[in-house]
C-alpha cells in the first residue's frame, strides 16, 4: 500500500511536470512565432509611408552649425533626438495644391485684398496707407536687376507685383503651363497649414526638416557633404553667376525646378537645399538655440512660444528653410542644412513653397 501510494504521488508529479514542460514549448513557440512573423510584420505596416512619403527614422544629430559661422541664429551647435516620422519625398506641387483647392474652393493669402492694419505692421512706423488702386491682391515677385547692385538691399530685386500669386507666379500675364511639377509657390504659411491639414498631415517642425535635410550625414556643410557647389557637380537648383543680375543657368533653370529631379539624400528626399524655402511649424526666434542648448536633453522640439528677431521686431514670424533658386554663396548660401531664417506668416514669394510631415501612428 505504501509503495502504490508512492508510486501514484510520483506519477501525479510527472504528469504536471510534463504539463508545466508543455505550457513553456507552447510559450516559447509564441513568443518566437512573434519575434519571426508577427513582429516584423507590424513593424513593416507602421512603417510603411503614405504615398509620396518616406519613413524618416528615430535618431540623435546636432542641430544647427558647429564651429565658425557669421550666422549666429545657427549657434550654438546642440545634439537633439527625434522620433521617426514620414516626411513627404518632394515638395508640394503646383498639381496638388491645385487639387487642394479644387476639393475646398480656398483662396490664398495672396489672392485677397491686404489688411492695411496688419501689413502696415511690418512697414517703418508713419508709412502713409497706399491708395485703394493699390491695394489690391499680390505678392512679391523676384525681378533681376538690368546691372550689378549691391547685395545690402533686397529692394533692388523684389517688387510687388498686383495679381502675382500660386497661378501666377510672375504675375497676372503668366501662368502655370508646364510647371504642374514645379512647387507651389507664393503660399503663406496660413496657406501651408490649411493643405496640411485638408491632407491630414501637418508642417514639420524645425528639427525635423533639419535632421531630415541631412539625411544621416552628421555635422557636415552641405546635405550631400562638405564640398562646395561647383560647376561641374550639378546638384541643386540654386544661382549660379553673378547675383542677383546673373545667372549662368548651369542648373538649367532660371526660377524654380520640378520637384524631385535632383539626387535623394541619404533618407530619400529630394530638393531639402535649393529651390523653394519651406516652411516649418515653429516660431522664429534668432536665439532659439541658446535656450534648446541650455536643457541637458532636448527631445523633439516643437520650438519657441513667441518670434523675436533683433533685426526686425515689427512682425513675429515661422521658420523658413532650405534656400531657394535664388540663393549663392556671395549672398547667404542659405542651402546649407543648417541656415535658417524667419518670415512673417502672412507671406508669400516667388520663392517660398513647403513640404508636409506627418506622425507615425502610436
């Protein structure tokens, strides 16, 4: 009877020995089923972009320019960590912004009357009102002097032109023939939110558009490296000759270019240096680096409250980057990823377009 007893008390004990031995194979064969399949493929789904976008992945970079610059808007150099997102590969075209207003029957900023109360606001203070007949809708046009000028004077190449807007890009006698593929441009950034928005996107932050622009690349000059632009490395729409009355067209274009006809960065964007300036999400601040720089850990910025530059402290301003057609090392060599600058909001030119972001689900 003892023995029988033993004998059903080590059987007993087996049996849930290879039950518990059962449950572990089965557990492990789920955990390695998902580790193998599962895991890939959800991680494959969450990544995939939305057409015309590329993943950009989660990474730390330095932000901004490190050593000797005249740029201190650019200063001082701080390591930032962004989350991925995606992040449109070119930017928006003239083709889908039309499509924008087509679906929603928008009027851009450009295409209405100016609020003399607001834009008097970015003139010198005691600026007579201009008469009726000249306020009327438009934007600023690039107009390339007859002669050489000095470059301390915006003024000799830009002139508001009446009727210049997105359709218009020179003014009302021109139009959009054979630019479907160009970037819009002569958006505001008010104009930029609201596509952003109709296409369930948004603008990118600062720090977005700059570690996107360098593409993996840490700390160098340009998206593609240090070297300069020359005339025999052709990678950019950008002026070459002499600026701002000319330009040697090396690039093939004299304003803008279709999007995405330029080398990818090594995250696959297309046009981050040269062509249009974009706009981002965030308030300009000239000192915006110096108070990211003073966190020990700075973690996808969404930029400052307010706009402050000391040069113009009439108007706040967002954040524009990435040069445009116009730029040239003798003037501002703004296509260097870490050049930035700040434009009133209500803005448009014959230079400034965007891009979209976008977040990836949680």
């Amino acid at each position: 009877m003892v023995a029988g007893k033993s004998s059903g008390k080590v059987t007993k004990n087996m049996a849930q020995r290879i039950q518990w031995k059962w449950v572990k194979l089965w557990t492990l064969g789920i955990v390695s089923f998902v580790l193998a399949y599962a895991l890939p493929f959800w991680l494959k789904q969450s990544s995939a972009a939305p057409a015309g976008m590329c993943l950009i992945p989660s990474g730390v970079f330095v932000m901004g320019t490190p050593g000797e610059t005249p740029h201190k808007n650019e200063q001082p150099a701080h390591r930032v960590e962004v989350t991925a997102f995606w992040l449109d590969l070119n930017e928006v075209s003239n083709a889908r912004f039309r499509a924008f207003v087509d679906a929603t029957g928008y009027v851009t900023t450009a295409e209405k009357v100016p609020d003399w109360k607001e834009l008097s606001q970015q003139l010198p203070p005691g600026t007579p009102m201009p008469p009726p007949d000249r306020l009327v809708p438009g934007s600023m046009v690039f107009t390339p002097p007859a002669e050489a000028v000095p470059t301390d004077n915006a003024a000799k190449w830009w002139t508001w032109t009446p009727g210049a807007n997105w359709r218009h890009p020179e003014g009302p006698s021109s139009d959009l023939a054979g630019r479907d593929h160009h970037p819009v441009v002569h958006v505001s950034w008010f104009d930029a939110s609201a596509y952003a928005r109709w296409a369930g996107k948004r603008l990118p932050t600062e720090a977005e558009w700059e570690y996107a622009a360098r593409g993996g690349l840490e700390s160098k000059r340009f998206i593609w490296g240090d070297e300069s632009p020359s005339e025999t490395t052709i990678n950019l729409n950008i002026w070459q000759g002499r600026f701002p009355d000319k330009n040697d067209l090396l690039d093939g274009w004299a304003r803008t270019s279709p999007v995405g006809i330029f080398p990818a960065n090594g995250y696959g964007v297309r046009d981050m240096a040269g062509n249009v300036w974009e706009w981002c999400a965030d308030w300009y601040r000239a000192d915006a680096y110096q108070q990211q720089a003073a966190g020990k850990r700075v973690i996808n910025p969404i930029g400052p409250a307010d706009s402050w530059d000391p040069n113009d402290l009439r108007v706040a301003k967002r954040v524009t980057r990435g040069g445009s057609f116009l730029c040239h090392d003798s003037y501002c060599e703004s296509y260097r990823p870490g050049a930035r600058r700040g434009t009133p909001p209500d803005t448009g030119m014959s230079h400034i377009g965007f891009r979209c972001a976008q977040s990836l689900p949680r």
